[in-house]
C-alpha cells in the first residue's frame, strides 16, 4: 500500500487532462444510460449495450461488439448461472490504442442492466427512467447500480481523447449485462480473451475500495402442505404454517454465519440470508397445499460455495426431521439462477495502492479499504480471468435497488477524476 501519510501530489500533465474533464458530458451520459430501461433478459438490455458501443466508436476506441453465444456458454462448466430468460445477448468492449500491443494496462468494467423498479407509487410521482435532477443528484434505476460507474468509466475514455493522450499501454473499458443474475456478460467477456493486468470494476462504493465481497447463491425450497376448506383448516395442513419453523431456523443460521464476520465489511449483516419472493395458495378459502419460497444465501470469503450449499440443506433436513409433517412430507431444496462465489484481491496488489493514490491524489485523502457484502463480477475476474480486481465507484450502496435510487453528481465527478488518474498513471502515455 502507499503510505496513507505521504502528500498526494498531481503532476502538471495529470493536472493538465483533468482540465480536459467535460462534466457537463459525463452527466448527460449518465442520463441517456438511465433512461434506457435494460431490465435483464429485455430488448434493452441489449439497446443499452448497442448505445455503449457507439459511444465507444465516437471516441476513437476499437470496438468488440458480438453478440453471446447461450447455449455454448451454459454448457461451460464455470458458467455462472442466470435468473431470467435471454433470447440474445451482446458483449461490447473498447479498447483504447497503446503505442504497443501489450496486454492493456488498465481494465475498467462495469454492468448495464437494472434489476425491475418497483411499485410505481413509491416513486413519488417520479418516472423510475426519466433520470430527473434534484438537489444535486441524478434519480432513475439503475443511476446508481451501476450506471453513474460506466458513465464514469466512458468520460475517462473521453478525457483522454480530448487531452489527445496517448497511451503508452492499452486501456479496456469493459461493458456487461447480466451482472444481476449472475455475471453472464462478465463470463462471456472473459472466456472471449478480455483480459488486462488489473481491473477496476466501479461499482457503487460510497468512498472506500472494495478489495472482497462475499458471495450470494440462489434456493427455491417448495414446501407441500394438505388442501382443504377454510371453514375446517383443522382437516387440511397448511404449507403457509410449515415453512414457518424452516424460516424461523435458517434466521438462526443466518445468525450463526454472522457472528464474527471481521471489521472490514461496509454493511450490517455480511452474509446476508434473505427472502424475496414467496409464494402460497390459489384461493382465500382454501388451505394452502404448496409453498415456494426463493432467496438468496450469503457465501462468507474463501467459503466453497458447495459447502454453504450442502449448510443450508443441512439446516432444512434438521428442521424436517423433528416435525411431524414434514418429516413425511420433506421439503425440496434447489439452486436454480445465480450463483455467485465471494472474491477477493490481496490488498497488496499494487492496483491497490495505486488506486489508493489516485483517490488520494484528487481528493486529499486516502480513501479505507473494505469488503463488500454483495455478490459481483469480481470474482469472475480474480477467479477465472486471474486478474487483480477491486471496486471503487460512485454512489451509496444503500441506494440500490431501492425506490427514488440516485446518485450524487459531485461523488460522480471525483470517482471520475481518479478513475482518470490511475488510467494515466498505470497506462503512462504523453500529448
């Protein structure tokens, strides 16, 4: 690491293309980002990738634009695993020319699609993609997770060409979808040969650099039950009532996994077990015969993600054995969807220390270093591309995935500054 007391210092050159940043540019990228509504597995997944890659061709970048090959992907065994349907899909990459055919010196990454926005009222009247101002943030889905990071990522492509910088060694902007699902856009991107030393994938980081996060897989448990007239529930079991001591268990073993998780991540409950979509019941006056509950399971750092896996059904089987309906009656446990490992990067990585500097260099302080509760594409690009990766982007994590999600135009505008000076800085280059 460099040493948190050393005065940061900008030289002239790295002063002199800083003053080439139009942030006028950049936040209007932001909004024509957002106003594209690329939920995955919809059209404009792919029309917000078409959008990336013309930005890219406008600013002199080699494209790489191919559309992903599903079925020869999902039958790779590392894939990574996907929650919703795709037709097609698109890989976009831009690279921008160093004066040598090195492996890039710098990649920055970031996802394009957004998860669904929501109920319509708890946007107060606000269209969820208008990417309206207020009070010095931008609002819409997607600003923050992780739209204001590729915005980020393509103004440090446009500061250089403004600059008219040339590198001494390539610099990759990498744009993916299906980050939210499971990483398929990062996997593609990878397995085409898209690699470079070192990674930053600017995610919504709220200040610090994320250098680990943890891991997050997918279950559907379907629990039976026993239909009958509402009038005489006594006659039927309800499949609602059986879940409940299956809940009640894995909240303990949530609990349990929780109990000494370490001083560095940003977040209350690092692995995180949580419920999102439950379902039981076909009518009002029947007990309900079935229930399928589906959530996401926090996989802690270095944890196999089989083993947390083979925990979690552990606790089920425990719970069904000692009840009497469902020891006749045994729950079913599966993973379909997502299935995110945790990563990490070895904090004595020297991206690391240079990002440190960076922020350092722009801002006058160094920023901490954290782990990240979420799942992400970085352990796709520490684990199977090999490459030192960690997270510093704008935004508040809190922020995503939630009505009236938004993020700051100043935080905006000095992550891209020091996204600007570490491309200098690890890809060199002169006017």
């Amino acid at each position: 690491m460099s040493d948190p007391s050393a005065a940061p210092v900008l030289t002239a050159a790295e002063r002199s293309v800083l003053q080439h940043l139009d942030e006028r540019a950049l936040v209007d990228s932001l909004g024509e980002l957002v106003r594209i509504p690329s939920l995955g597995g919809s059209a404009a997944e792919i029309e917000v990738q078409e959008f990336a890659a013309r930005l890219l061709r406008d600013l002199d970048a080699d494209v790489d634009r191919w559309d992903l090959d599903l079925d020869e992907l999902s039958a790779d065994p590392w894939f990574p695993g996907v929650e919703v349907h795709r037709e097609a899909a698109v890989g976009v990459v831009g690279t921008v020319r160093g004066r040598g055919e090195q492996m890039p010196g710098l990649v920055l990454q970031g996802h394009l699609d957004v998860v669904p926005a929501g109920a319509p009222e708890r946007w107060l009247g606000m269209d969820p993609y208008s990417a309206e101002l207020r009070d010095g943030s931008l609002y819409g889905r997607g600003a923050c997770d992780m739209k204001a990071g590729v915005a980020a990522n393509l103004a440090v492509v446009r500061t250089l060409r403004s600059a008219g910088l040339t590198l001494e060694r390539p610099l990759a902007v990498h744009c993916v979808v299906g980050e939210e699902d499971g990483g398929l856009g990062a996997f593609a991107t990878l397995r085409r040969g898209h690699i470079g030393e070192a990674a930053v994938i600017t995610e919504p980081t709220g200040g610090t650099i994320v250098t680990a996060t943890a891991g997050a897989l997918t279950f559907r448990i379907e629990v039976s039950g026993r239909s009958a007239h509402g009038s005489m529930r006594n006659e039927g079991v309800s499949a609602f009532e059986a879940f409940l001591p299956l809940h009640a268990a894995l909240m303990d073993f949530e609990a349990e996994r929780n109990r000494d998780p370490g001083p560095s991540f940003v977040g209350s409950i690092p692995y995180a077990l949580s419920f999102g979509v439950i379902r039981a019941g076909e009518w009002s006056s029947t007990v309900p015969d079935r229930l399928v509950a589906e959530g996401r399971l926090g996989v802690q750092i270095d944890e196999d993600p089989r083993l947390a896996r083979a925990h979690f059904e552990d606790v089920v089987t425990a719970v069904a054995v000692t009840d009497p309906w469902l020891r006749d009656n045994r729950p079913v446990v599966t993973w379909p969807g997502g299935q995110f490992a945790s990563g990490s990067t070895d904090v004595n990585q020297p991206i690391v220390a240079d990002m440190s500097a960076a922020v350092a260099a722009t801002t006058g302080e160094h920023p901490s270093l954290a782990s990240g509760v979420y799942g992400s594409d970085l352990r796709l690009y520490t684990g199977i591309g090999g490459i030192p990766t960690l997270h510093y982007g704008p935004g508040e994590m809190r922020d995503a995935h939630t009505p009236l999600e938004k993020v700051s135009l100043d935080e905006l505008v000095r992550v891209t500054r020091a996204l600007i000076v570490l491309a200098v800085r690890r890809c060199g280059g002169a006017p």
